[in-house]
C-alpha cells in the first residue's frame, strides 16, 4: 500500500508513532466502559471487587484487542486518511509507519490480547472480544464504511461491546444486564459519530466516503442525531426499569440525557460554526459521565 501513496518527507519513528495508531484516545474511553462492567458484574459473584485475574489481565486484553482493530483501520484507510484534514498526519498515512510494521504490530497486540483472556481470563471474553477486533477493523473498516451510510449504525456494535466484555471477564457468562449496556453504547454510537461527520463532511465527500450526512444531506442527519437522542434516552432508562441500577443512576441518566438532547436541538436549530463539533465533544462527556454514574450508583446506597 505505502508503493502506492506519495509520502512527504516523513520524520524518524519513534514509538510515539506506534501509540498514536492504537487511537489511544478511543481505547481509553472503551477500556473504561470495560472496567465499569467489570464492577458492575461483581453482584453476579457477590464480590466487592472484580478478581485480579479479570482486573489486570482483562483491562490488559480488551485495551491491547481494541488497539489491535486500531492499528488495522490506519492501514486500511492510508489512502483516505491523506485526503482528510483530520487524519492526513496520520503514522502511516504520512509514512512514518510502513504497512507491513503496523500489520506486524497489530498482529502482536492481537495475539497477545488473545492469549492473555484465554489462559488467564476466560475463552468466552476472548471469543467476544475477538468478534469485536474482527467486526471493526475488517467488516466495518474494509466494506461497511464504504459500502452504506448506515456504516457506522451497523458496525457500531464493535465499538458497543467493551462493558460486555468486561462483564464476561468477571462471570464467565453474557447476562442480559451486560446486554442493556452494550445497547446504551451501540444507541449513543450514530448521534456521537454524525456530530463529527457533519464537522469533517468536505473531507468525507472528497474522500468518497457515503456517511450520512453526504449521502442524505446534514439537515436530515441532524433530525436523526436528535430521534437517536431520544431513543438513546430512553435506553438508559432500562437498567433502572430492570432493578440494575438505582435513583441515583436515574437522575444521572436523565440529566446527562437531557444535557446532550440540549446540543443535538442546537445542532438541528440554531447551528454555529463549531456546534457541530461541541456536539461531538459533548457526546464523549456524556458516555463518560454516564458510566460514572452507573459506577457511583452501584457502591452508594442515598438512604444510608
């Protein structure tokens, strides 16, 4: 692939280099929803903590599988990347990193992350995280983000997983509450990404790249990052509905939802230059927030 781009001048590597294609930036966000299962799932076990083994080598697992998928959408996408203001400086699209270094460190990670669920955690973790590696960087990444403006609402189960997996390293089993998480993440993926696409949509259409706001236009994106608000809302609502989680959760829920509903309307109504991106932003503050809560909720009891 790097035969066929034409590199600048590119500056020495250094690992830098290597810890920018994992998109450490996405891996921590996931890792964190990872954890966050992790200690939610320790009611099944009726433990205080998660156990160490599940602690140290399934944050370690998932963190270096989500990085492996990482390093495989550098690859893949170098062509667009260099089309696109925010991802021409890229490793790999800039040739810092060939292709075949990042293949080989991704095949690293990959097999390390593997190895370190299946003997130390459990194989049903690694299985999953495994479908997950698999569905972002090559059913999503290599066809679905070309193929359909429903790109991300398909692949976006990938990226929703990390609190099942993190669920699975404590109990060894999918319970249906570990499911109501990965259905929060994969309803708050299409809002969270389309925000951004509507900031980048010159770099996507140049790239010749079908995310929804080139395909359909951004007025009928920002009418459907505002209903997959509400639906998203709505979902977070479950795990209160389910005797998951408390009053405190709830009220987190709702006014972290009612936070981010306020930019999506500003976004569809009264859009700025930078609204977009502030919605972006938001969205990444809102899952965090959310998943705090949900951690706070499961440790304070408000009527002692």
């Amino acid at each position: 692939m790097s035969a066929e781009l034409n590199y600048p001048n590119p500056r020495p590597i250094t690992w830098r280099d290597y810890y920018e294609l994992t998109k450490p930036k996405v891996v921590y966000l996931l890792v964190f929803t990872a954890v966050v299962g992790m200690f939610l799932a320790n009611d099944v076990t009726q433990s205080w903590l998660p156990p160490i083994n599940a602690l140290i080598f399934g944050t370690i697992g998932i963190a270096f599988a989500s990085g492996a998928a990482a390093v495989v959408n550098h690859v893949v996408d170098a062509k667009i990347d260099t089309l696109m203001a925010r991802t021409q400086q890229r490793p790999v699209a800039q040739g810092r990193v060939s292709s075949g270094k990042a293949i080989i460190f991704s095949a690293t990670l990959a097999i390390i992350a593997m190895v370190l669920l299946w003997f130390l955690v459990n194989p049903l973790t690694a299985v999953l995280t495994l479908g997950g590696l698999v569905g972002y960087a090559f059913v999503y990444t290599m066809f679905l983000k070309r193929a359909t403006p429903q790109n991300i609402v398909i692949g976006g189960l990938s990226g929703a997983i990390p609190p099942l997996l993190g669920w699975t390293s404590v109990t060894g089993s999918a319970d249906p509450h570990a499911w109501l998480l990965v259905l929060i993440i994969f309803t708050w993926t299409p809002p969270h990404f389309w925000a951004l696409s509507i900031h980048r949509i010159e770099d996507y259409a140049k790239a010749e790249i079908p995310m929804l706001p080139v395909t359909h236009g951004e007025d009928f994106t920002k009418t459907s990052i505002v209903l997959y608000t509400i639906l998203l809302i709505l979902s977070t609502l479950l795990p209160y509905l389910t005797q998951m989680s408390g009053i405190i959760y709830l009220i987190g829920a709702v006014g972290l939802g009612l936070w981010f509903l306020y930019y999506t309307i500003i976004l569809k109504y009264r859009e700025k230059d930078g609204v977009a991106m502030k919605t972006f932003g938001v969205s990444i503050g809102y899952l965090t927030l959310l998943f705090a809560v949900l951690l706070i909720d499961h440790y304070v009891d408000p009527f002692i």
